[in-house]
C-alpha cells in the first residue's frame, strides 16, 4: 500500500493579491490611463474653451504624463489620510482632504 501525504494548500491573506498587484504596477514604466480615451477627454474638454483647438502628439503625451503623476500622487496622500485615521480602505472624504491639502 502506498500512502500518500495528504498536503493541503496554505491558505493565503486576502490581501496578498492586491499586494502582488501592486508591485506589478510600480514595476511598470507606460502609462495607465489608455492613450485613446484620455485624447478624447482631453479633446472634449478643450471644446468647452474653443472650438478649433488642436494639440500637437508631444502636448498630449505631456499632459497625459503630467494628469497620471498628479492622480497617483494624490492617491498616495488620500492612501495616508486614511491610516492615519485607522483605516485601510481609502473613501471620498480623504481623497477630498488630500486635495485641499495639496492646493
């Protein structure tokens, strides 16, 4: 008879996932809004200006740069807000008190 060693599978924290995610996305070096639809936003919100604006591919790719670097780092203050109130989930109210902190 051959016995077999029944091993059971560690079982993980829940956050080991998003933890692994994360550092996925640090490692990244592109962008993580897509192109395309931060051109259209872009390209709808300068229609409230004028109507014949047109940007250059080098202005888009400078304020799309520009837009990602603002959001993560108010995302990091917002993230810091909440632990320092004892939570790890980031809500409303702190992205609302980073942004008025980093005006």
């Amino acid at each position: 008879m051959s016995t077999q060693v029944n091993q059971q599978k560690r079982k993980r924290k829940a956050s080991t996932n998003a933890i692994r995610e994360i550092r996925r996305e640090q490692k990244r070096t592109e962008t993580i809004i897509p192109v395309a639809p931060f051109s259209r936003l872009t390209q709808e919100i300068s229609q409230g200006f004028r109507t014949d604006i047109r940007f250059k591919s080098d202005a888009h790719k400078a304020l799309h740069v520009g837009a990602e670097a603002f959001l993560v780092e108010l995302f990091q203050d917002a993230n810091t807000v909440a632990i320092h109130s004892g939570r790890e989930t980031v809500q409303s109210k702190d992205l609302q008190l980073a942004y008025n902190l980093s005006k």
